[in-house]
C-alpha cells in the first residue's frame, strides 16, 4: 500500500518501478495535498495535474492506494463527540476493529471551530492497564502507518459530512470552514511506541509540508512509559509527547500500569529529565496524563510525590476522570479530591488541568474504546495489592452497572460497558453522589 509510504519513501518506490522520482511528488499531492485524498489512482485519470492511463495501469498492478480500513459504524455522543469504527481490511489484525474519535473543542463564539481526533495505533494493546477497557483486550496486531492514515482521511470526510448537515439546520450556512481537524492525538486503542516504526512514518505523513500539513505543535503521541523507545522518540522527534504516568509509586504502578515492572519510575524520571529537562534548549515539554482513581492514587501525599516526581522536569499535568466500564473494580475520584490533588500541584507551581470526560454515553471516552468481548487474547485481571482491597468495588457490584446505585437510572437499561440508558444525570455529565455504594463523577472542570 502506497500509503505506508512516507515521501522519500515514495521517491525510492518510484525509482524502483522505472518512474521518475518526481511522480511521487504527484501521487503525495492526490493520496494527501489539498483535501485530494483520492480512493484510487483511478479517480485522478482526465483531472488537472492527474496521472497518466499508462501509469495508472502499470502502478495498478504494483501497489493500491488502499487504506486497508473501512468505516463500519459512526456513533454521536450527546455533547458533539463523534465514535468511528473502523474493520480491518488486511495486515495483522485483518477482521478486527479499531476505533477512532472526533472531539469538537469548546471555543468562543465566531471562534475557529477546532476537532482533536484521537486515532488507534493497535488492536487491542498489550500493556494490561488495570483501569483501560481496551487494556482488557489483550493484542490482536500493530495498525500500518496505511491504517493509521486512513483513520485521519476518514474522520475528516466525516468530520466535513457532519459539519455539513449541521449548517443545514442553521439554513444552509457553509460550514466547509469549520470542517477541519486542528489536533491529532495517538490516545485511542494500543501503546503508539510498540508499533513504532508505523506510528512514525504516520507522524512523518501527518507533518510533511507536501503531505497533511499538521505542525508538529498540534500532534501529540502518547505512552505507558517504554524507556527504551521513549528514549529515541525524544531524540529524534519533533511532536508533542504526553506520558501517561497514573501513580506515584512503583507498589500502585506495578498493578495498575503493570509494564513498570520493566521500566519502574526512577527509569521514567531519569529519561524525562534528560530529554526535558527544566530549561531545555528545545523548550519542549512533557504532558503528563494521570487518571484519578479513588482511593488508590488520589491522595495529597501521591500529590506531593507527583511533585518530586516532576522535579526538574518541563511538564504539564493532566488530571483524567475514570471513565467507568463493565467489570472494573475501580472507582473515580470524587470532584472534591479531584481539586484537592491540583492545589497541591498548582501550589507547587505546576500548570495542571482537569480533562473533561467525552462521549461517555457512546463508550467513546479516555479508557472506554474497544471491545474486550471480541478479543480471543484477553488480558488478566490482577490482584490488588492487599490494602487497596477495601476501596475497590466488589466485583458482584460490576461497578458501573448503574442500575443497582443510581436512582436516575430506573428500570432502564444498561449499554454493554457503559451507561444506563434513560439516565439523564448521567448522560449530561453533572455531578452525581449516588446514594449506596459507588459514586461516579464527571468533571466539567478545565
């Protein structure tokens, strides 16, 4: 597929088919330049600067303009976020599905309308993060950089098809301006450095003057924290990093993020420090992505140790809301310890935000995406350590079949791994203290 194919490499291909090098400049312009984003090398034949019947029909037969995805389903969440479900046409995880989200930020009014989409580098993952439904899954297989892409050509077309029919409803306004995504984030299923060759020559692609055009400011890989990986990441890429760190010492990291058993916390804070380290002559810096779980990782003293953690380090905290799912044990924080655990943090003189939970009613928010009941290599449940026990939900509960706490819910039903149906308290993501034995918070604080 040509797709997987950064522009240099391109060029090479292109030389090695008999062509000249500069065909690939104009194959790049139709697969990506200018909104093109062609189907098939078929679709440029009788256009403007199109490719020739004879090179059509000689690259036909060596290579397809293929995504090797296609767009199975389309789910709108109540507050504008968007879940596309991909199937997998071919590659390692060939019959599976991946998915991928299209969240419209607030602005102000007359504002730029801007879209981060969260794209998928995996099916399923392997790193078995305790509090992540797509964790659950186990690893099917890496995405090509094809696969990768192809999300980002598609969302768009969705993105535009979407905000087109919105202007419909304000009587035809052209919404073609709004239509664009402004932020690509490799947070949906999988751990982006385990397939790293593919997540960068997409980052290559998404980047490229020539190509998507996106600077490297607006694109943002996330990880577990794979020192090794992370290391070269660092040394060789331009694009935001954002770790997701989720505790404060290596006991609570080793169960809940267990791949710090190979690469502990001393290791992180190490490579964080000599690759964005306070007054680095790059100044870039490190988002750090921690998710509040109750009365395992919240406390002010896991504060104080995230401010040591930190030290000497460029970074931002991002506080996540537990996003919940069928079967968790885990709980999320309240509000009120939420904000407690920032003082700390902004006493210190750290910049740090509370992300708002999106698309929960659709199963489309951080921690929810996948289906671990299509895997067939389930990851495992691990035991907690024992005096986390008592703050864990019982797993008769289910923890998120809200139906048995949640007065709001009635005799609605529940969607498999996420929300009830027909609970409006719920669904509009206010703050809810149920009356008996779990609580459940959405953070609308930013």
């Amino acid at each position: 597929m040509l797709k997987n194919l950064t522009l240099p490499e391109l060029e090479e291909w292109c030389t090695a088919v008999g062509e000249d090098a500069r065909r690939a400049r104009q194959l790049w312009r139709w697969l990506y330049y200018d909104g093109n984003w062609v189907a098939s090398l078929q679709d440029t034949l009788g256009r403007q600067n199109g490719c020739s019947q004879r090179f059509v029909a000689k690259a036909g037969q060596l290579a397809s303009v293929d995504g090797g995805l296609l767009l199975e389903q389309v789910a709108a969440a109540k507050d504008g976020t968007t879940k596309l479900v991909f199937k997998l046409t071919e590659g390692e995880g060939a019959g599976g599905s991946v998915e991928a989200v299209l969240i419209p930020m607030l602005h102000r009014r007359g504002a730029r309308k801007h879209v981060t989409l969260c794209v998928s580098s995996q099916v399923g993952c392997a790193m078995n993060c305790q509090f992540c439904y797509t964790g659950r899954m186990g690893l099917s297989g890496n995405l090509s950089t094809a696969q990768i892409i192809e999300q980002v050509r598609q969302a768009a077309q969705a993105e535009y098809g979407i905000m087109l029919w919105q202007a419909g409803q304000r009587r035809g306004t052209d919404a073609s301006a709004d239509a664009s995504i402004t932020n690509v984030v490799f947070m949906g299923m999988g751990e982006p450095l385990h397939n790293y060759e593919a997540v960068m020559a997409a980052v290559d692609i998404l980047c490229q003057p020539l190509g998507l055009h996106m600077s490297h400011n607006k694109v943002t890989v996330s990880t577990v924290g794979l020192v090794d990986v992370l290391e070269r990441f660092a040394a060789s890429s331009n694009v935001q990093l954002a770790l997701s760190l989720h505790a404060t010492t290596d006991e609570v990291r080793d169960w809940i993020v267990p791949v710090n058993r190979r690469h502990n916390l001393a290791a992180l804070s190490a490579v964080l420090r000599q690759q964005y380290g306070a007054g680095n002559a790059a100044g870039r810096r490190v988002l750090v992505e921690y998710t509040m779980l109750s009365g395992v990782n919240d406390t002010l003293q896991d504060a104080q140790r995230l401010v040591q953690l930190l030290e000497g380090v460029e970074a931002k905290v991002n506080l996540i809301t537990f996003n919940p799912f069928q079967g968790t044990r885990f709980r999320p924080s309240s509000i009120e310890q939420v904000l407690a655990f920032r003082s700390v943090l902004i006493q210190a003189g750290r910049i740090c935000t509370i992300r708002d939970s999106r698309g929960d009613d659709e199963m489309a928010a951080c921690g929810q995406l996948g289906n671990p009941a299509l895997s067939s290599k389930a990851a495992p449940i691990l035991p907690p350590p024992p005096q986390f026990e008592h703050v864990l939900c019982n797993d008769a509960w289910h923890a998120v079949d809200m139906m048995s706490c949640c007065p709001a819910a009635g005799s609605a039903g529940v969607k498999e791994g996420g929300r009830p149906y027909g609970c409006a308290t719920h669904a509009t993501g206010a703050n809810l203290q149920c009356a008996t034995k779990h609580q459940v918070t959405e953070s609308a604080v930013s």
